[in-house]
C-alpha cells in the first residue's frame, strides 16, 4: 500500500559527495517527509519508497538519511542510469508499506569478467549487505576492486512462511525485502551456457559433415567402373596349352632374331 506521494527532483549522489550511496539502493530524502511520515503511528521503520521517472521505469529503494534539500532526492548515480534519467529531473516518490521478506534471489552478471573475481558468489553475498530491496528485472551496479559490474536480477522469491496472509503484501511487483535477511543467492552464467551451446552446435555440425562424407563414400564404391575388365575376357588355359603357347612364343621370337643379324 502508498502512503505518500511526492514530486521531487533527483540528483546523482556524486553532486552532492555522497559517495557511498553509489554502493546501495539507498537515497537521502528532505526532512519534511519524514515529519509527514511521523505522524501516522502505524507506518513503521524501515522506510522504502517507489521512485518512477517520466518514462515509466520504476525501481525501489530505502531511504539513508532525511537531510536532502527540500524538493531533492539524492539518488545513487547508477540508480539514475537504471531509471534513464540525467540528473535534475522530476520522479515520482511514493512510500511503500509492508513489502515481503526474501528468501532467494537469481542474478546475471552482464560482464564476463565477474566471473574472474575468486569467490565471485560470495564476494556479491557480501555487497548485497548494502541493499535492502531487490525487484525481478532490474540491473544493479556494484563495484570489485575498482571495476564496476552490472548484474541483472532474473527473479526473486519471498519467504512464504513469513507472509502474514491477513495482511498480505502486493505480490505482483516482484519484490523482497533483503535487509538482515540470510538470502540464498543463484548467479546464472549466460557466458557458460552460450559456450557450451555453441560447443553443441559444431559438434553436430561436425557429425554431419562426417555423415555427408560417409555417403558420398559408399556411392562412391557402389559405382561399377566405366572402363572394361579385362579378366572377364580372359579364357582359361589348360597346362598343356600353356605350354605350347610358350614354345611357340619363344620359336618366333628366336626366328625374328635370327632374321635380324643376317
């Protein structure tokens, strides 16, 4: 459910040297909607907030400290490149209640490199300490030994057993609460799965061309030669013709020698 609803303009963190937010989902609000909030006793902490741009891209955050200037939110930076926004723009900003904890989440990185990183899962377990909320299909920043990485959020699941269905959170959204949460973390490697498929691909490209040859070999040899056999026309001979024949060979070859000195 929304409570509040606010118009404000967004600006990066970095302008305001808020450098740490850049490691979060967190953003600083003006002090004056924290008095608003305050003043309804069953809103409790912690405090998460929709952030909607003009275009329609939407994402969901905590909140860090109430001392933004009045009518400014300071949104990490990369928050602004997920939402399309440049800086100075008006977002939408509504306070959202009772979203449900999370149980698993499954992650994409979108570089290659990620996966260098030794210990890459655990070393993202660690860096999603600094978030408090995940929703299906947005792409977080974080940063590893000064090289930022981008990582897609494929799905989330909510613990159900922690659902108070009297009371149930909007489901349709997709999104968890993470904070102090032992969430069971899933990285799909698109990389792996691109290179086994291709390695799949010209495996059976190569049985098939293998296949091809064998045909083209056996039509080969089925083949009966054009030219003609000369052993079909050979006539047997007995041992005494044989014989015979090979006197009367020698004879005329000894008479055309002889011919021949004279």
């Amino acid at each position: 459910m929304a409570y509040t609803n606010k118009n404000l303009i967004a600006i990066s963190n970095f302008s305001v040297h808020k450098d740490q937010l850049n490691f979060s989902n967190y953003v600083n609000l003006p002090q004056s909607i924290l008095k608003k909030i305050t003043k309804n006793d069953k809103i409790k902490t912690p405090y998460y907030f929709k952030l909607t741009s003009p275009n329609g891209l939407k994402t969901w955050v905590g909140v860090n400290e109430f001392t933004a200037e009045e009518n400014y939110i300071v949104v990490p930076h990369w928050i602004l490149d997920f939402l399309g926004l440049n800086g100075s723009e008006k977002i939408k900003v509504r306070l959202i209640k009772n979203i449900p904890k999370g149980k698993s989440a499954t992650f994409q990185p979108q570089e290659k490199e990620f996966f260098e990183i030794p210990e890459c899962e655990g070393c993202l377990e660690t860096i999603l300490s600094n978030f408090c909320i995940l929703h299906s299909n947005q792409i977080i920043q974080i940063e590893v030994l000064n090289r930022k990485y981008h990582i897609l959020v494929i799905n989330v699941e909510p613990d159900w057993e922690k659902i108070d269905f009297d009371n149930p959170p909007n489901l349709d959204d997709n999104i968890i609460e993470i904070k102090d949460i032992d969430l069971t973390v899933e990285i799909n490697n698109k990389f792996l799965q691109e290179e086994i498929k291709n390695k799949e691909i010209n495996k059976n490209i190569q049985n098939n061309t293998n296949i091809d040859k064998e045909v083209e070999t056996e039509e080969i040899s089925d083949e009966k030669p054009k030219g003609r056999i000369l052993s079909e026309n050979i006539k047997k001979l007995s041992k005494e013709e044989t014989r015979l024949a090979r006197l009367k060979y020698f004879d005329k070859k000894f008479k055309s020698s002889k011919e021949i000195d004279i």
